[in-house]
C-alpha cells in the first residue's frame, strides 16, 4: 500500500495559480507572491523547507489583491479560500 504524500499550502496555491494562467513558473510566483528572490521555491523544494511566516503574510496579502482585483469570479473565490487557510495557519504561528 502507497501512501499519498500531502501537498503543501504553498505548493498548492501555485499549482492552482499556475493551472489558472495567473503565474506564470515557481519564479514569478516566489518574486510576486513571496516577495522573495526568483529561486525561492527551488530552495524550499530542495531544502525542504517551509515558507517563513513573513513570506506566508505577503502571499496573503497577495492573494487579497488578486481576489479583489480578478475579472473571473472563480479565481476571486479560489483566492478567497487560499486567503482563509493561511489565516489559520498564521494564527497557529
């Protein structure tokens, strides 16, 4: 029997970004989305590692713009949840 590895938040929420044409690779989004270098994603993957909770707030913060930025009522939607999930996981720092 395999056991199905969890998908972090963060890799999520690039993937579903990623799926939606919003980003465009894991650059982009560590830049635009972290607010991080270019590479940040590569060191969290091959580091494994997880987003410091600074960087957590500014994908939150992120998040929020384009959730009230979006022409698609989806990604709003989308964005909102991913908003909610890492308030709780912020709220547990």
């Amino acid at each position: 029997m395999r056991i199905r590895e969890i998908e972090p938040l963060h890799e999520e929420i690039y993937r579903v970004l990623r799926s939606s044409d919003v980003v465009k690779d894991k650059a982009e989004f560590g830049r635009d989305y972290f607010g991080r270098s270019r590479n940040y994603m590569h060191v969290l993957a091959h580091g494994h590692l997880a987003p410091s909770a600074d960087a957590y707030r500014r994908l939150r913060d992120r998040l929020s713009i384009l959730a009230k930025e979006s022409q698609s009522s989806e990604t709003g939607k989308v964005a909102a949840g991913f908003i909610r999930r890492l308030d709780e996981w912020l709220s547990r720092c």
